[in-house]
C-alpha cells in the first residue's frame, strides 16, 4: 500500500493513498486540517468503528457515532491516553443484551483493531531520508 504525505504550502501538507483518498494536514488549529496528533486519535475511533460496526448495527437501528478524546500534559509533545467513546442508543437492550454487546465489542476491538493493538503494544518509528 503505498501513502505519502506532500507539501502543499506553509504548515500546509496532504496525505493520500493509491485508492485517491486524501486528508489535510496542519498545525493544530488550523483551518480546513486535522494535526498529527487528531489523526491519531481519529484513526483509534476510525478503527474501532470500523470493527465493531456489525456487531452494534445487528442489534440495534440507532445511529452509531464514535467520540475520542486524548489526555495530554501542559506543553508536552506526546499523548497520554487515548479515549473512546461509543455514542450509540441501547436503550432498546436489555441489561443482559447491553453487557454482551459491550464485551463482544471489546474483545473484537483487543483482536482485530489494528490502531488501537498497535498504540497499546507500542512500536519502533523510524525517520530516514531517501538518498
């Protein structure tokens, strides 16, 4: 799979895939782009939207929505947790229906959700410059 990142101006860039998908990158801030760091959390909702998708949406017609959220100190250049937050209406559920939706989600998320099995093993990240 082939992604790339380009300079489109001043703190201005545009990642894209092969399939013509494309996202804009900035400084936190700024107009009409997402930062690095809210394509991080993004990509974490992203994913275990995508996973748990089927399992909400065949017991339930309501609307699924992901929120996510990020702790991070005063001043400092990483995350420290990254939450999220299934904003789905179960009420139609009973008790029992709701605390296996919840754990089937969870175990779908720890097996097949490749972002968020990647931020919780934590991975080598390498910089290098093509010759």
């Amino acid at each position: 799979m082939s992604l790339d990142v380009r300079r489109e101006g001043e703190h201005e860039f545009v990642g894209r895939n092969e399939r013509g998908a494309s996202v804009r990158i900035g400084r936190k801030g700024a107009p009409g782009a997402f930062s690095p760091a809210e394509l991080l959390q993004i990509a974490t909702a992203g994913c275990a939207a995508v996973t748990a998708e089927e399992l909400i949406t065949r017991r339930t017609d309501a609307p699924l929505r992901v929120e996510v959220s990020a702790d991070r100190r005063e001043g400092a250049s990483e995350l420290d947790a990254v939450h999220v937050l299934f904003d789905v209406d179960l009420s139609a559920l009973d008790d029992d229906e709701r605390r296996k939706l919840v754990a089937a989600v969870e175990h779908a998320i720890e097996r097949l959700c490749t972002v968020s099995r990647t931020l919780k093993k934590g991975i080598p990240v390498t910089e290098e410059f093509a010759r």
